[in-house]
C-alpha cells in the first residue's frame, strides 16, 4: 500500500513545493465543452465521487469523462539526489 505524503513531509525531505489547487467547477467544464464540442454542449457535467489533487475529473452524459489537471505549480528535490520516489 502507497504511504500518504503531505507537502509538509516532502519540504522535511528537502523538495522545494510550489503548488496550487485551482477550483474547476462543472460549470466552466460545461462552458468549455460548448465551446469546444458543440455536439455534447447538452451533455450533463458532474464530479465524480472521489476526485484526485493533481487532475479532476467530471462526468459527461451516461458515457463519457472529462479530465484536466488542477493544479499548477512544482514540486521537486533541490538538495538531494532523485533517487527515488519521495
């Protein structure tokens, strides 16, 4: 089983963190695939149930998902070697 890492856990290992979360609504997905894919434009967006913190993802119609990454930002090691994950 994966061991569950804090940002505050990965700066103690020397990661320098930079993260944001940003908010995506169903309503910006909505906009965004009228806009983009006019043919699904009457689609229903909902979350899914258990989302992720890198990349959300929404529901679309019965048979179909939209993803998109929601955070922006780095996170990487700069007084150690990347031997391994963190």
């Amino acid at each position: 089983m994966c061991e569950r890492i804090s940002l505050s856990s990965l700066e103690a290992r020397g990661y320098n963190v930079n993260v944001q979360r940003v908010e995506i609504t169903a309503e910006v997905v909505s906009c965004l695939i009228s806009e983009q894919f006019p043919q699904w434009a009457e689609l229903e967006v909902r979350p899914v149930e258990l989302d992720g913190w890198d990349n959300t993802t929404f529901r679309l119609g019965g048979d179909k998902s939209v993803g998109s990454r929601a955070t922006r930002g780095t996170c990487h090691r700069s007084t150690r070697s990347t031997d391994g994950c963190p």
